[in-house]
C-alpha cells in the first residue's frame, strides 16, 4: 500500500510508515496553535506564489498568496477567542480529501489546519495539473528557504501525497485521523464515509453546493460607468475561473426592480461582460460550446426557461420561465439563468441549504442584512460583491475553520 509523496517532495512511501511518521513527535517539539513554524513556511510560500510570472499565469494564485501574508495570517489567528478557563490545542491529525474540478482548495483547507498547529496529510488528485502543480512546486521551493528547524517541523508533519483510488489506502489514513476533512459532491462526501474513523474522530464535509447572484436594478442604474465595468470584470472572475465549477462561482442572476429597469440592465450588463470575455481574450473550448448549447436546449424541452441567447460562445443566458424553478448544477462554464424579482423578499422561498455564496451589486448593507435575517439560516452562507465569490476566508460555508481545526481544553483548580 504505498503512494506518492509530492511535498515534501520524496520516494514512495508505505501508508503505515507515513502514519507512523506523522503521528511521532518533530525535532523542536509538536505544533501549537499559530506555531511561529508554521507561519515562517506559510509566509516563504505566499511570496512563491506573489511572485509577477506566477501571479500572471495563475491569477486565483495570487488570492491565495495575499490570503497568506503573515499580515492575514495574524489576522485569522486574532480571530480565535478562550474563555478564562480554556487553552486551545491542535486536533491531532488531519486528512483532507479535496476535489480534482478546483485545484487549489486543498490549499486553504491544509494552511488553516497547519496554523492551528495539525499535522496534515492531503490527497492531491492524480487529475491536478496547471495551478495545482505550481503550487507544489512553491511549497517545496519554500520548504528550501526557511531554516534547519522550521524545515525539519514542516518536514515531519505536513504531507502531501497522490494515490489511484484505494480501499486499503483511504481506510488507513481515515482510521487515523482526528479529523477528516472532505470536499467535493455528495456522492464523494458518501464515498469517503463508507471508510470508518476512530471514534472520537468525525467529518468536516463540504458536499454540492450551488451560488447566484442579485443585482440591484436601482444600484445599477445609480452606479457609474466605472462601476458598472467593475461590477462586469467582477462577475467575469467569479464566474470564468475554475470553468464556473467552483461551489461558488454564480449559475444564475437575479436583477431585483421594475421589469423594463432590470431588461436593460441586464442587456448592458451581458454587453459589458461580453467586453471583459474580449479583454481578457478568454477562449471557449469547442467542447464546451457545445456543452452550453446541449444544457440551454435541453432546459428549455424541460420548460424551465421560455428564452436562450448566445452571446457568442462565451455567454450563454436563459431566461426561467419561473423564478422558482432554478437550475442549480453545472451547465457549462459561461452558462446563465436569468430572472428578474421585485425584491429581495421574494427569492427568500426559493433558496435552499446547498445555497453557498449570493454575489451582489447595488445593495446596501442594510437591504442585505434584511435579506439574510429573513432567510433565517435556511440556506446562505455568504454574500460577497461581485468579484470575491472566490475570495477564500477563514469562515466558509458556515463554518469557523480554525475553531474546527482546534479544540478546547478546560482547567480549574
């Protein structure tokens, strides 16, 4: 039973001796919460990642780096709150399992985890590539710049490793975690369960989630040209990273106002976009053109939308039939539900739990708050400006992560 070890970069290893080798205790003493260790490597690997040529090629790269400036990162930890009576240690070990269609996740999850002072092992899919591989490639880059005794706590306790499917593999580094950290569709988070844990260990899942955006037909038509540029480069980066696969990243658009506002809005919006798509000299695959066209007709058979434009092939918009009748799964990157609502009281029936992340344009924080108290938490997570849906934060999906990396210890005497 053996697998492939990408960072540290080395020869393959046995499943049980990189058990063994992570559950021992590194030269210079375990990790703690913030360890200064960690925060030295996290810091040498931002700036890998910072760096002009990478940050170019990979521009989502360049959010995590700025996400990992020791700045940010003192940030998060002051963020982590103990009552007079409680310390606050490491989880022990953590296994993530993170997904092959957003190849820098697994990132976030494993330095969050890392500050909270875990030993991590990362299943990196074999189908990575691009981002995923610069991104091993820094962290090994960094790992050569820090010193004898920070490279040698990274060395010890933080692995990442790639393995074709594997009942003996999985099974092993589940049954040794403290925590086991998955993300991806429902069917994956189903998969991994069937693996048992110890049983003071659980799950931190991140199953299917969807995202849409609202745009505030009054706020479009108060914002200037500038802004309404901004607003389309926003959407642009929300939506085409990641072929708009990432559980964030908008599926449809809702353009809350009067119906001859939001028509015309929304036309000079698609227009703007389709400018950005041209800037950016952003290529649809020929596969995907076709992809886009397959799901817009085969939504409109189902009834679910009366109208379909092509903005070439970068922009598809379908117009839904009803409101309350919302796509939610992937239909091709660049493909869009459109709909138009009166407020934002009236999408507050149609959102379900797998809603993730709302981008909007034109509201005010207090047209927002309203919106969120309404639904009551049946569904949202959070709701971002155009052009940060994929803007990673340590509160995700709901969750504190480096509360749920961590864990409390209460003394009294």
């Amino acid at each position: 039973m053996t697998l492939n070890q990408r960072f540290p970069l080395s020869e393959a290893i046995e499943v049980d001796k990189l058990v063994e080798e992570l559950r021992a205790e590194p030269v210079g003493g375990r990790l703690r919460v913030g360890d200064p260790r960690v925060v030295e490597f996290l810091t040498k690997f931002a700036r890998k990642l910072l760096a002009p040529a990478t940050a170019r090629r990979f521009p989502e790269l360049a959010s995590l780096g700025f996400f990992l400036r020791k700045g940010e990162i003192a940030k998060a930890l002051s963020t982590l709150h103990t009552s007079g009576d409680a310390l606050r240690f490491p989880r022990g070990l953590v296994f993530h399992v993170p997904p092959a269609n957003v190849d820098t996740i697994f990132v976030y999850s494993w330095a969050l985890s890392a500050l909270a002072g875990n030993h991590n092992v990362v299943r990196v899919s074999s189908r990575s590539a691009g981002a995923a591989e610069t991104v091993l490639e820094a962290l090994n880059a960094a790992l050569s710049e820090v010193d004898a005794d920070t490279a040698a706590a990274i060395t010890a306790t933080q692995r990442m490793v790639t393995y074709d499917r594997s009942d003996a593999i999985s099974g092993a580094l589940s049954v040794a975690a403290d925590l086991r950290v998955i993300w991806g569709g429902d069917a994956s988070v189903a998969a991994l369960r069937e693996y048992p844990l110890a049983p003071h260990a659980r799950d931190l899942t991140f199953p299917d989630r969807s995202s849409f955006a609202v745009a505030s037909v009054r706020g479009w038509q108060n914002a200037s040209e500038a802004e309404r540029r901004g607003a389309a480069e926003g959407f642009y980066n929300d939506s085409y990273w990641f072929d708009q696969a990432a559980c964030s990243s908008p599926r449809a658009v809702f353009w809350v106002g009067d119906e001859d506002g939001a028509r015309e809005a929304g036309q000079e919006f698609r227009k703007l976009l389709a400018e950005v798509l041209a800037t950016k000299q952003h290529v649809t695959e020929p596969a995907m053109a076709v992809q886009k066209r397959v799901s817009a007709y085969g939504a409109a058979v189902d009834g679910l939308v009366d109208g379909i434009e092509f903005q070439g092939n970068g922009i598809a918009t379908l117009e839904l039939a009803d409101p309350a009748i919302l796509p939610r799964e992937w239909l091709g990157a660049g493909t869009f539900a459109n709909a138009r609502v009166g407020t934002l009281s009236d999408l507050v029936p149609i959102v379900l739990r797998k809603d993730q992340t709302v981008g909007q344009f034109g509201f005010s924080k207090e047209e927002l708050t309203e919106f969120v108290t309404e639904l009551a938490g049946r569904g949202v997570d959070r709701v971002v400006p155009f052009g940060s849906a994929l803007t990673f934060s340590a509160i995700w999906d709901g969750y504190d992560l480096l509360t749920e990396f961590s864990r409390l210890v209460t003394v009294q005497a």
